[in-house]
C-alpha cells in the first residue's frame, strides 16, 4: 500500500485557536532566538555550524508541560527549542553558541551537544534512540511513572540504530516517547525519496503504538497528548509524529529546495498564521520577544570567552 509521506498538503491551514500568554511568550522567544542566531552567522559572529527549528517551535512547546524534570529529554541537531522550552535559559544557550562566559556546557558542546540535568543533544543521527532506551529501562527499574522523550527526524529512520532501540523498547515495555518531527525532508533529501512504507507502519512493525500531529495548534495538540504520554509513563513506548515544515534552510545558507517548495512551507507557519488570526495578542508579545533577545544578544556578545577544563 503507498501512503503519503510528504508533510500535509498545501491546503490553508486551519484558522489557530487563542493561546495562553506562556505558550505564546515562549513559541516567539524561540523565534528570534532562532532568527537572530541566522542574522548573527550571517554577520560573521558565530563559528561552526547550526540548525534552526523555524517553523517547528510548537513541537516542544505543545510537549512543555507534559514533561517533568525526573523526565529526560534527548535532542537531536535541531534543539535550540527543545533546550528553550525545557530551561527557558536564552543567555546560557547563546553563551554555549557563542562560545562565552555563562555557557551551559563550558562553550565546548556547542549548538548541537549540550548536557544540562536531564536534557542531553547529539547531532549524530541516530545516536541517541540507543541511549534513551537505555535510560527508560533505568528509569523504569528505579524511578517509575518517568519516561525518556528523544526528538529525531524523519531522515534519521535511515539509522538501524533507531529499529534496534525500537524493538528492545517494546520487548522490555520501556517508557520510551520518540517523537518525530516529520519535516518532509533530511538536509537536502526529500522524505519520500528516502522512506519506503511509512512510519506508522514501522512503529507497528515493532507492536509500538503511533499517534500523528497535522495541526500546530498547541491547544489541541496537546491535550491529545496527554494521555498518550501517560501510557508511556506505565510502561508502554510511543511514536509521535509530528508533520510539520522546515522554514529555514538545512543549517544556513544550504536551501536546496524549489522556491514553490518553500512558499507552501511559510502557509503552514504558525507564526504568520497568528498573527492573522489574533494580531491583538499577538503583536505585543512577539515585540516583547524581539526586544528580549535582542538584550540576550547584546549582553552575551559583551561577555569574555568561556573557559572549560576537563577537571572542574
Ligand atoms: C550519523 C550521521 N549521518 C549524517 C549526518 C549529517 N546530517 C545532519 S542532519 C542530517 C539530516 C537529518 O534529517 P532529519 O532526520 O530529517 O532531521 P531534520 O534535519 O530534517 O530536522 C544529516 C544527514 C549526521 N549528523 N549524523
Ligand atoms: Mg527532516
């Protein structure tokens, strides 16, 4: 059977309902975050490399409150939001970005590998669904009613990794929550030029349980969420998948799609599609937002570089 694995067609979205202030405050905190992060490779201002989660903000905002601390987060090489939704911490992340004074990491992990408590990131595709495996069968000896929660791609289903933790997580009955954010493309690769069957039909493939997201509307994704993330916590692993669009480029600069490609993308931004949809709430807290990384920006870049030693 074909199934469609490209992202949602380009019909109009939906109109978005009314969120609450935080929710809102913290979709647009990452944003600019992510926006200014491009504005300040551009500028010459940052080394290396990075991804940002433009058009993706809602995944870890819808999943914020459903996730506690006894809970670990693994992220992947888009998680400048995950980090954000979870700490809140713009100074620390830029810092670590930017190699400054403050940096969650001593400035040696960088945007892609950053350890805090329980929150790990890997830009190694694939690397992660092994180890969060791992911890979940820790946390269910130990601690249970905690989960482990691992974002990856739809490009990382390439990885025979993901399928080994997959069937280990539904043989142990870990609480194990992958959610994927289905983008519709991997750097350069479009999904379906990448993906045979669908990734519903491999989560069954392992007895594992799939719930796919269309919508960006946090109010109703998360509720929906809800009790499926409950049953991860008693011991059963889930796949979410969430179709969502990449706005921005692979990294920076390395847009290799069609503009057409991209436009449909943009219909689908929540961010646009809010601002129509609620201008009043929305046009003072996103210039809170601008106003408040722009400050982020402006103090970290001031601070000296950061200093890191093996044996602190
Ligand atoms: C093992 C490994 N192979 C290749 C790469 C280079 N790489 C980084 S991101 C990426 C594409 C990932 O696609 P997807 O999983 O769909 O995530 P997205 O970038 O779309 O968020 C690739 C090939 C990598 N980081 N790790
Ligand atoms: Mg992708």
């Amino acid at each position: 059977m074909t199934e469609t694995l490209a992202p949602a067609p380009a019909t109009s979205p939906a109109r978005l309902s009314r969120l609450a202030d935080d929710d809102l405050a913290l979709l647009l905190l990452i944003r600019h975050f992510e926006l200014e992060l491009l504005r300040l490779y551009g500028a010459g201002e940052l080394n290396g490399t990075t991804h940002t989660c433009l058009g993706q903000e809602y995944v870890p905002v819808a999943l914020r409150p459903l996730l506690g601390p006894g809970d670990f987060v693994f992220s992947n090489h888009r998680g400048h939001g995950h980090y954000l939704a979870r700490f809140g911490d713009a100074h620390g992340l830029l810092a670590e970005i930017m190699g400054r004074e403050g940096a969650v990491c001593g400035g040696v992990g960088g945007s892609q590998h950053l350890h805090r408590d329980r929150y790990l990131s890997t830009g190694v595709q694939g690397e992660s669904l092994p180890v969060a495996a791992g911890v979940a069968l820790h946390l269910r000896r130990t601690e249970p009613g905690t989960l482990a929660c691992v974002h990856i791609g739809d490009g990382t289903w390439g990885e025979g990794a993901v399928y080994e933790a997959l069937n280990l997580a539904s043989l142990w009955d870990l609480p194990l929550l992958v959610v994927v954010e289905n983008n519709g493309i991997a750097q350069s690769t479009p999904t379906g030029a990448q993906l045979a069957g669908t990734i519903a039909g491999r989560a069954a493939a392992f007895g594992i349980g799939h719930h796919l997201v269309v919508s960006a509307d946090v109010n109703e994704i998360r509720p929906a969420l809800e009790p499926l993330v409950a049953g991860v916590r008693r011991g059963r692993p889930l796949v979410v998948e969430f179709r969502t669009h990449r706005l921005g480029p692979h990294s920076k600069g390395d847009d290799t799609r069609p503009p057409e490609a991209v436009r449909a993308a943009r219909e689908h931004d929540w961010y646009d599609r809010y601002a129509h949809d609620h201008p009043d709430h929305f046009h003072p807290l996103d210039a809170r937002a601008r106003a408040l990384v722009e400050g982020v920006v402006a103090e970290v870049s001031a601070r000296p570089p950061s200093r890191w030693s093996p044996c602190e």
